[in-house]
C-alpha cells in the first residue's frame, strides 16, 4: 500500500517536473556579455560577486597582469596580452576577452556563463490539423502527418527547409531566430499544439527625477537617472554617462552589472548647482549603453533642466504689531515690523545695498533711510529688521526689497519675493472736502458751498464741522455748522448758499471738523482752501467745460489749461487788463525818462 | 490766415503810431503822450473781450518756442518807441529853449552905454572914412 502511495507521489512529482523542465529549452547556457571595460592599473571592473583588478601592465610587450577576486577573496591571476593570451576563464564561469592593451590602459570584455532566457514566445499555442500550416514571419510551419512516431512537421523559410519527427515537448532552432515548440501530439484527434518562439530583445526606457524644480546656488540636486527594462531580455553592462553645461557632477560615470526585463535601476547621481549671481537654467543630460547577451549595444539617454537661483537672495516680510495705549498717534493703533533676511550661499563673502522702498505714508522708525549697506558671510544670512509707522489709517500694500552687489565688477540685483495681500491699520482718520459751485460768478450770483466730510478710518466718529464765512459774503440758505456721527466709511454732505457783491479772488477758507473715536482718541481734520472768483464782466470768458472739471474736482487753484493761447480768449477782465496797461506804460515811461531827466538835471544846474 | 491777422494787427498798429505822431507833430506832444496811452485803455475797457483778445492774439514763437510774441508785446514795442520819441522831442525842445534864452539874457546883461557909444563912435568914423574916399 505504501508502495503504491509512494509510486503515485512520485509520478506526480516526475509530471510536475516534466512541464517545468518544458520551458528549459527557452533559456541557454551562453557566455552573457557582462560589460566592456578600459581599465588602468590599480583599477577595478565589479561583476557581482566577481573583481576584475589590473594589477601591472607592460607596455613595452603590451601586456599585463590581472587580478580575479570573488567576494573580495583572491582566487586567480592571470598574464594576458593581445595575441594567444587574449581569453581567460575562470572555472567555466567568468571569460576575460582582453582586446587592447595600449598606453597603459587594458581593454578588456567580460562575459558570464549563465543559464538565460533567450527565446520568447511569439505565436501562442496553436492547434494544426494535418495538412494545415501557420506563419510566423518568413517561416512556415506545416503538419504533414501523425504516425506513431510522432507528428511531421514541415519548417520553411529564410533559406531553411526543415522536415522532421516531432513528439510532444521537442523544440527545433533554426538560424539562432526561429523555434518550433511542439508541446503536446494528439494522435487520437490527430492534431498538434504547438508554438513558435524567437529570440527576445532589451528595450531601455528612461525618467529623470529631481526633487525640485529649482535649487539655491551651490546646492546639491538630487538627480535620479531611472533606467527601466521594457524589453523581454536582460540588459548587461549598463554605463551611465552624466554630463551638465554648468553643474559639477561628482560621478560623471556610473556601472552596473545588468537589469532583468521588467526591472529598473535607479541611478542617484550627485550633482551640485553651480554658483551664479544670476538665475540660470541648467541642464543635465544622461547616457545608458547596455548590451544583450550577444554584445549587441542598446543606448538611451534623457536630459532635464532645473532653475538655479542667485547666491544672494532676499526676503521680506511685514507684520502688524499693536501700539501700547498711550502712543497712539495719527490717529493709528498699529505700526509695522518690516523684516529682511538676506542669504549668501556662495562660499565667499558678498557686500550687498539692500534698499526697501516703502510707501509714503509710511515713516520709518529711527531711520533716516531704508537702504542699508552689509557684508554678508559665506553661508550664511543677515538680517534687517525695522518698524514704519503709518500716517492714516487704511490699507497698506508693500513693495519688494531689493538688493545689489557686484561680482567681477558686474551689478547684479535682485528681489525678494512679493509681498501678497493688503494690511488693515485701524484707527480713526476724516477726510474733509470743500467745494463752490460754480468757482466763477458774477457779483450778486449765488454759489453753492459743499462740505463733504468723510470717516476714512476703521472707528466710528464723532464729528463737529466749523467752517466761518468771511464778511464779504452772505448767507442765503443752508447752515456751515453740523456735529453728528459718522460709521466706518460713511459720509456726510453739508451744502449752504452764499452771495456776494465783492469782485476778484475771494478766500473762502478752509473746512475743520473736529473729531472723538469710540476709543476716546480725538482729532482734527481741514479741508483745503477754496477760493471762489468774481468777475463784474457782461460776458463769461471761461468756458463750459473748464467751470466742470472745476468743480467736479473742488479745487481751489486757479485754472490752468494747456490748450494753445492763440486760439483761446485770455481769462482777464477789463479791469485787469487795463491796470496792467497803465501799470507797463508808467514803467515804460519813467525807463525811457531816466536819461532825459538826468540830463535836465545836470543843466538846470550848469545853467545856474 | 496767420499772415492775414498779422497784416491786420500791423495796419491797425501802423495807424495808431501815425496818429499819435502827428498829434505830437501838429498839436502837442503831451497830448501825443496821452492818446499813446488813452487808445488802448479805452479799447480795452469798452471792448474788454475783443480787445484782450486781438492784444493776446500770438504771431510767433521764437527759439523753439520759449519766446512767443504776441499783440501785447508789440503794443509795449510801439508804446516804447514812441514814448522815446516824445520824450526825446520835449526834452530837446526844452534845452533848445533853454539855451537861446540864456544866450540872450546874458547879451542883455552884458552890453552896458559906454559900450553902445564906442560901436556908434566906430560906426560914424567908418561912415566917414567912406565918404573921404567917394
């Protein structure tokens, strides 16, 4: 019983290991190329567990000495030169193929025994009656028959014709590119699963990674150089080539010993950012050479560029800081603190201007300028910190630092980054506005008096207008006083009429509101002078358009107008005119008299 | 049209300098004086925009423009001339005066009788010396 369980077992087993060892006949025993390198003496070629070391070379004989250690232990030395000594091989494992020696450097090609994967499938099993055929390419597989022997199948193509006994599991190779796979002969249904195979290829496939787009000045980029193997044979000897236009690359070639299909290898390649005053692109290009089992050479390569920034570099920062109770002024409850930090990545020292240009509503605390002067190490940063108080309440935005240095007797200059958003500055500020309307009147025509008063501020107000009229004008309607409160951004209107008989340029003075925030701060706040013209002339001399941009805009200077003088009539009343007349001609007449008079004078005298 | 408003403002100019020398010519020259100053005035008065606009009116602009030349600046030119004119009339009209009336009180001061018999003394001598020789 024993027995029987046991012979069961082991027909299992010899089935089992009948259909693995079908797919045997994929791989073959072959030297694999496992790279080609040009080696000097005292430098070493690693293949896995196995170091090829040149030891001496002769270069009067043109040979040399090498050295074979496995797992670092020494296990063999060889004497090559290029004629009968040329091939090595170490126990049927490892062949040294030397092919130069010249110059003190051996060339030499290395290979591996090894059971490898050659043959891939390329049509999958197919089912053939007699008489039937497939094609694969240029070749032709046809059943010609099934006898107890064993099915007979025909093989045509490229030059070869092939006709042979074929039972389940044989495999026939034809020219190194072709294979038949019989796996399995039906006799009962007299039909034949088979498959057709041809050698598989290596195919390279390449990415690059940095971690970052863009690195400082002397910076060590992480360059990741990935080769994957898409193909369906391994790669060996993979060489990878690193070049940069400006970057230094510590290990400009790297080996490795082979990558199996589906497999990658990450190749972590040092590379340090170059030193600029000025933001560069950099690239970084890549080269693999590997080679198949045969030595044939497959290549791949791909390049990326990252952004190197300047050695100096800048930063800005602003933060809002409360003023203690008692220190507030202009009427603002806070003030900025203005941080620049300014780095050198260089490994030498930089004096570098660092100018901040702030708005002008703001006043810098404790300085007489935002431009400073410093020497900023090698490695390492400095920083400015300054406080700037505000004038009025509001929004404030700020611009961007600047710094400049110069190397090699060039400027260089750069910002820092921007500074986003809008900063809020409470605190209570109002806005007065004092318009006539209309700005030039006639004697005895009534003009109308705005007083706009604004809360500009972040508080409510309290608010009490005081606007005096002078004795030359008379109210008509309306009231020049006014005392109210007014929110965040409101507004208040104030209008009254007044007449006058008086001529010229009048002074209408200045609007003053005085004001209390709800915090008990209080202020005061004028508007700016207005004048009001009268002119006793019939006909108006300004025109239209200038009287509406006057007074849209409430100002109290006088009209200026670019347009051209000779085609406009002159703003000037007869009055004025005619004084001015007088007034040239008295000075005409006593210029020309002067001479006259001296010489009456002198012979009055003479005479007398 | 340039040129038409410059021959304008020179003929009207022209005449205004015309009548004002003749006046000082033909009447006096403190009235010539007067209506150099008058004319204008009372242009500009009774005519205020008329008149300031043809004084304000610009011919030229000279070096690139920085100079411009206007009716004004040519009423100051003729104004100029003449008043010169007037004043250098009346000034030399009054030391021409002076000087003959000087003259001629001096002679009056200085011709005393012992003087007027010696010339009519001579005078009779001389008479008969002619006649001796007749």
């Amino acid at each position: 019983m024993a027995a029987r369980k046991l012979a069961i077992l082991t027909f299992i087993l010899l089935i089992f290991t009948s259909s693995a060892h079908a797919y045997d006949f994929r791989d073959e025993n072959i030297w694999i190329f496992k790279g080609m390198y040009e080696l000097g003496p005292g430098e070493r070629a690693e293949l896995n567990e196995f170091t090829v070391k040149v030891h001496t070379v002769d270069t009067d004989s043109n040979s040399a000495t090498l050295l074979l250690y496995i797992n670092r232990d020494f296990a063999e030395s060889y004497y090559v030169d290029t004629g009968a000594n040329s091939e090595q091989i170490y126990n049927g494992e490892l062949k040294i193929d030397v092919l130069d020696i010249s110059n003190g450097i051996v060339s030499l090609e290395v290979h591996r025994q090894k059971y490898e994967r050659v043959w891939i499938t390329n049509l999958a099993k197919t089912s053939l009656g007699i008489g039937n055929s497939i094609q694969d390419g240029d070749y032709t597989v046809k059943l010609q028959d099934i006898t107890e022997e064993g099915a007979k199948i025909e093989v045509r193509g490229d030059g070869v014709t092939d006709e042979d006994i074929y039972i389940s599991g044989d495999h026939r190779e034809f020219s190194d590119e072709f294979m038949v796979h019989v796996i399995y002969v039906n006799k009962r249904t007299q039909e034949v699963s088979l498959e057709t195979l041809r050698p598989g290829k290596p195919k390279i496939k390449i990415d690059i990674v940095t971690d970052k787009g863009s690195y400082e000045s002397g910076e060590t980029i992480d360059y990741q150089f990935i080769v994957t193997n898409n193909g369906s044979l391994p790669l060996h000897g993979l060489i990878v080539s690193t070049g940069s236009d400006e970057a230094d690359v510590s290990e400009p070639e790297m080996q490795h010993s082979g990558l199996d299909p589906t497999k990658i290898k990450n190749f972590m390649i040092p590379v340090t950012a170059p030193v600029t005053p000025v933001a560069k692109t950099v690239k970084i290009e890549s080269e693999v050479t590997a080679y198949d089992y045969k030595g044939n050479p497959y290549s791949g390569s791909g390049q990326t560029e990252v952004l190197v920034e300047p050695y100096i570099s800048v930063e800005k920062s602003v933060e809002i800081i409360e003023k203690p109770d008692s220190s507030v002024q202009s009427g603002t409850e806070e003030y900025f603190r203005i941080s620049i930090s300014v780095e050198n990545t260089a490994d030498f020292p930089t004096a570098v201007t660092v100018s901040d240009v702030l708005d002008t509503s703001l006043i810098p605390y404790d300085l007489e300028n935002t431009e400073w002067t410093l020497m900023v190490e090698a490695d390492s940063a400095r920083e400015i910190e300054y406080l700037a108080k505000p004038t009025f309440p509001g929004k404030y935005t700020f611009e961007q630092a600047v710094v400049q240095w110069k190397d090699s007797g060039k400027t260089y200059t750069v910002e820092s980054g921007p500074v986003e958003g809008e900063y809020l500055i409470h605190g209570s500020r109002v806005v007065v506005e004092k318009y006539v309307s209309p700005n030039y009147a006639l004697p005895g025509e009534e003009v109308e008096v705005t007083v706009n008063i604004i809360n500009a501020g972040s508080r409510k107000v309290e608010a009490k207008l005081s606007d005096s009229i002078s004795r030359q004008f008379t109210m008509v309607s309306g009231s020049n006083t006014w005392e109210g409160s007014l929110d965040a951004g409101e507004s208040e209107d104030i209008n009254y009429v007044l007449v006058t008989e008086a001529t010229g340029k009048l002074d209408l003075g200045a609007a003053r509101v005085d004001y209390t925030d709800e915090q008990d701060q209080s202020g005061s706040s004028s508007s700016e002078k207005t004048v009001l013209y009268v002119d006793d002339m019939t006909e108006s001399i300004a025109s239209e358009e200038v009287a509406e941009t006057v007074q849209e805009y409430g100002e109290d200077t006088e009209i200026y107008n670019d347009a051209d003088t000779a085609d406009i009539i002159p703003e000037v009343g007869r009055v004025e005119a005619a004084g001015f007349m007088v007034s040239s001609f008295i000075t005409l007449f006593c210029i020309l008299a002067i001479i006259p008079a001296i010489a009456y004078l002198y012979i009055n005298r003479v005479y007398k | 049209m340039e040129l038409l408003a410059f021959i304008g403002s020179a003929m009207l100019f022209t005449v205004f300098a015309l009548t004002v020398l003749f006046i000082l010519v033909a009447v006096s020259s403190r009235l010539a004086m007067l209506t150099l100053l008058v004319i204008p005035i009372l242009a500009v008065i009774i005519l205020p925009g008329t008149s300031v606009a043809f004084l304000s009116y610009r011919h030229f602009l000279f070096a690139d423009g920085l100079v411009p030349v206007n009716n004004f600046h040519i009423l100051l030119i003729i104004w100029s001339t003449l008043m010169g004119i007037i004043i250098s009339t009346e000034f030399l009209t009054w030391y021409l005066k002076t000087g003959k009336r000087k003259r001629a009180g001096e002679q009056r001061a200085t011709q005393s009788p012992d003087i007027k018999k010696l010339l009519n003394a001579g005078v009779l001598r001389l008479r008969a010396v002619l006649a001796k020789r007749n």
